[in-house]
C-alpha cells in the first residue's frame, strides 16, 4: 500500500473511527432508530394501499370502481389512516419502549405511559383527537415526549422511588404499581407544560416544536445542499466499518418520513408534489445496492472479474446487493478501510443523488410519493416509489449503468492487483 494510502487509512482509523462509534452508540439516538423502524412495516403496508387507492391508469380505476363502486378508494384509505395517520401515535409507544429497554426496565410501561402522554398534549377538535398531529406532524414530539417520559420512568424505578407490594401479590399486579409514582410525575410535568404553551405562547407543543426544531431540519433536509451533506457524512464514516446511514437517519429520518407523507397526501389529491428529497428517494434513487450504489460494483465483480477471489466475491456479493444488503461486499472485498475504493464509493452515490435530483426537478421522473422497503430490488422500487410510474423504474436503471461506469477503473485496478497476487502465489507454490 502506498504512503498516501496508509495515510488516509491511519487518519480515519484515528480520527473518524471513534467518533462514529460514540455516536453510534448513542443511546437515544439509538432509540430513536429503532422505534421508528419497528413502525416501518406498517407505513409500508399503507403505502401500498395509497398506490392502490391513486393508481396512474385510468383502465386500471374504473376496472376496480366495476368490481366494488365508487367507493372504493375511499374504502382503501381506512388503512392509509390506520397507518401513515397514526404514524406518530405509534412511534411514541415503540421509542419509549426501545429506550426503556436499554435501561433494563419495563418497556411497556414506559411506552403506555409515553402513548399517555402524547394524547395529553395533543390539541382535540369537536370530534376528538386533531388527527392532523397524530401523524407525520406529530413526529418529533413524539420523539421528545417519548425519550422524557422514558427517562422519568427509569429514574424513578432504578432509584427505587415506586411504591412496593407484598411478595404475594401477583407479579402483574406489582409491576402496574411500580409505574404509578412515575406515570403521575410525567402526567402532571406535561400537563402544565399544555397549559403554560397555551396560555402564554396561545399555541401547542406540536406547533411550538415544529417552529424552533421542525423547520430548521426542513430546510436543511428538504434541499440539494442537505442531501449531499448526508451523503457525504454516510460515505465517509461507513469507510471505516460504521454504519453512517443509520447516523443520518437518527437526525433527519423524522423530517423526511413526514416530507413523504405530505408527498402522498399531495399524491391522493392530485396536486403538486412539493418534496423531492425524502426518506424513499434516499433509499430508492441513491443507494441502490445499498450505501456507495454497490450494485454497479457487485454487477462488474459477477461478470467481469479475472482473479478467482474477486469472481468468488461477486458470486457472494451480487445476490444480497440486489435487496441492498452489501455487508458481504463491504466487509469481504472489502470496501471499509480500502483507500483503492474511497473515490468511486463517494462520488458514485453524489452523482446518482444528483442526477435523480435534477430529473426530478425538471420533471423528467415522478418524484416518490409513497414509503417502500429501503430492500426493494431495483426496477420494481422505481416503480412502486414514484405511485406506478414507469419513469422511476427507468431512472434506477440509469443509476445501476452510470454506477457501473463510475466503478469500473477502480475495479480493473482491484482485479488486477488480485490477479497479480494470486499469480504470484501459484508460482511461488510451484
């Protein structure tokens, strides 16, 4: 390896490896990941109602509006409501939990208390419940009342401030009483936080959330800028084993799951899609293949390799690629830690980002409207992603050939160098 690569190797190993690590680990951040995803099953079943319920062929409509009425769509939407509408009516039971977890205490009674206290601090409307702040709007108090009753919940238990039954009474029984001191102290904290918001402020928490955090992490995240940052922050910190996805996501995932809510609300009602940037286009139109677009690479290793190693890993690479599972690349190629990758890994997924980007901007390509599983082969996530249009489907077949070109010298120089080694190797052992 050359000085330069060393180098460069030493400096992320150093400096960068560290530092994803602790964030990474991060517990809250940690928390929030995974409750988010243990809801991502049923935000993914709604969408495939929503593209049902506003599928872009006529024939297709009234041949469904024949078999059921006119009601249909709006019959289908049941389930986009009980899904996608309670997106962060969900979230504020399962984060909890996850946090709670961590701490080694009872999840459900610190996610119940946390679904507790986010009705609470829900504004209602004559019906009941504001909809509107049980959803995609609501997420990032979800998260806020998620992680502070999670907390409060585990000071007192781990303090041991609960209130103790007799070792006869049954165990269900004498763990409902633990969560009553803290239930009580979260309840009362947040019920005069309600009323101080709306008597001084005249507004809501979800408002007043959304003022001072949501509409900065808009900004950021709903433009060109804010999608190469992410980028580059994923690219760099996975170069060195971290998974810098998941270091993005733990920020941005919030912003850009309600900016693919607003897309599909706009989608129903036939109006102008105003996000391009959310969390489907990341998953569906720049990492295809996984983190650094490694299916152009898989691709090349299947079919093009010379050296027995590198055609052995693109047998073993290429499958799980395909559903953008690329550990097997990543870890035995390997691409972490390898300066000879470093420079298509980073600047492959910028210019599919862009590309994608900038198509759909000008209108070229339907932008994603609806959630599909970040696992979703290519071609068919296109298509399910922009609501069944065949321009998705086109664009991701763009990206996989512009990635394989980005690849290819690199690859040649890896396969040649593992030829070279391997001829090496065959001599010396005659």
């Amino acid at each position: 390896m050359s000085s330069t690569g060393s180098k460069v190797q030493s400096f992320m190993q150093e400096k960068l490896l560290p530092i994803g690590t602790k964030i990474g680990g991060e517990r809250h951040l940690v928390a929030i990941r995974d409750g988010l995803v243990t809801t991502m099953p049923l935000i993914i079943v709604g969408s495939v109602f929503v593209i049902l319920s506003s599928f872009p062929w006529p024939a297709f409509n009234q041949f469904i509006a024949g078999m059921f009425g006119d009601q249909w769509q709006a019959n289908m939407n049941f389930v986009v409501d009980a899904t996608f509408s309670v997106m962060a009516l969900l979230d504020a039971f399962t984060i909890a939990y996850s946090l709670a977890n961590s701490y080694k205490v009872s999840g459900v009674s610190a996610g119940l208390l946390s679904l507790s206290t986010f009705i609470l601090v829900t504004p209602m409307s004559k019906t009941g419940l504001d909809l509107a702040y049980l959803g995609s709007k609501g997420l990032f108090v979800a998260i806020l009342v998620a992680l502070v009753s999670a907390e409060v919940f585990r000071f007192f238990v781990q303090k041991n401030i609960v209130i103790k039954l007799p070792d006869n009474v049954p165990p269900a029984v004498s763990r409902s009483f633990v969560a009553l001191i803290p239930s009580g102290v979260t309840l009362t904290l947040f019920w005069v936080v309600r009323l101080l918001i709306s008597t001084i402020g005249h507004t809501n928490i979800h408002d007043m959330i959304y003022t001072f955090v949501g509409q900065p992490l808009s900004a950021i995240g709903d433009g060109y800028a804010g999608g190469v940052f992410a980028i580059l922050v994923t690219s760099v910190f996975w170069m060195v084993g971290i998974h810098g996805w998941d270091l993005v996501l733990s920020v941005m995932q919030p912003t850009w799951l309600q900016f693919v809510d607003e897309n599909r609300v706009a989608f129903q009602a036939g109006k102008t899609i105003p996000h391009i940037l959310n969390y489907t286009f990341m998953n569906v139109f720049v990492w295809v293949g996984g983190s650094g677009v490694l299916l152009g690479l898989a691709l090349l290793l299947f079919f093009k390799s010379k050296s027995q190693y590198m055609r052995q890993m693109g047998h073993l690479g290429l499958p799980p690629t395909v559903f953008a599972v690329n550990e097997p690349l990543m870890f035995g190629l390997p691409v972490v830690m390898n300066p000879l990758i470093l420079v298509p890994y980073v600047i492959s997924p910028l210019v599919c980002f862009t590309l994608s980007y900038v198509s759909m901007a000008i209108g070229l390509v339907a932008p994603a409207v609806v959630l599909v599983p970040w696992s979703m082969p290519p071609i068919i996530g296109g298509y399910l992603a922009t609501g069944g249009h065949i321009s998705g489907a086109i664009l991701q077949v763009v990206i996989i050939a512009v990635s394989t070109i980005i690849y290819y010298p690199f690859f040649k120089m890896i396969d040649n160098k593992a030829l070279r080694e391997e001829q090496g190797d065959e001599t010396v052992a005659d």
